[in-house]
C-alpha cells in the first residue's frame, strides 16, 4: 500500500497569496487542522508551503497586530515535507516522524497535489494490518511444547 491510495483527497488548499484570516476561514469551515499552500504552475496546483493551526497561534502570539494583516506566505512552512504518491506507508511514516510533522501533501510523479496524508491516516492503515496479522494468529494457535 502506498501514500496515494489512503491520502485524503482533494487536499484543502490555500494559494500563497491568501490572507491568513482567509486559511483561517478554510480551516474551521473543512474542520482542519492544516491546509496545503499551493501555486498555479502550468494548469497544476503546486506545492509552496503549508500552514497549519499551530503556525496561525505562533503568528498571533508573534505579531500584535491583527491576522488579517498577514499573509499565508508570512507564515507558512517553507519547503514542507512532500510524499510522491507511489511512497510505501512505512517510508511515510518513517519521513513523518523524522521531519515531526503529522501531515504531508502527496504529489504525483510530475509534482501535482493529489492529497494530503497523515499519521492517522497511516497508522489506520497499520492497525488494520496488525489485526489481520493477531486474527490469522490466534487461528492458528499452537499447543505448547515442553
């Protein structure tokens, strides 16, 4: 199994050039923790950055000022971690946790967005995997040997 098929897709996006007031807005109405910051190159969405509710409460407490004053670019991630759709889950998982983040935007070979994926969305993966392996096992369950 691999990233592109358990990222949520279509990721929610914001282009770089939005208020950060405006991926505020995209937040609560999608129930999101996190949006993808994304530019138009070519017909495709492209990955610029990403910006998630830890970056917005940073922002706030950094500048007095109000969030509409800032942009998402202001903010953002530079250079997020990306996952190209063909990635096992066990090397996402592996570049999630080595970078400490909880989410990745996941791209086909020629660098569209896809989705998004996520550490949740990865250890479901895991732990349905486990409970297949736990069931097959207690299955076949041997006697003990002396």
């Amino acid at each position: 199994m691999n990233t592109g098929q358990i990222a949520s897709i279509p990721a929610v996006t914001v282009p770089v050039g939005a208020s950060l007031e405006q991926a505020g807005e995209l937040m609560l109405r999608w129930h999101t923790g996190a949006v993808v910051v994304t530019e138009n190159l070519g017909g495709h969405l492209r990955v610029a950055g990403m910006l998630t509710d830890r970056d917005v409460v940073r922002a706030r407490l950094k500048h007095s000022g109000a969030l509409s004053t800032l942009s998402v670019a202001d903010v953002m991630t530079v250079q997020p971690l990306v996952l190209e759709a063909n990635v096992g889950i066990d090397n996402a998982l592996r570049n999630l946790q080595a970078r400490e983040v909880r989410r990745a935007p996941v791209v086909d070979r020629d660098g569209a967005l896809l989705g998004v994926v996520s550490t949740d969305d990865v250890l479901r993966v895991i732990a349905a995997q486990l409970g297949g392996l736990a069931q097959l096992a207690s299955r076949h369950s041997y006697p003990a040997t002396s």
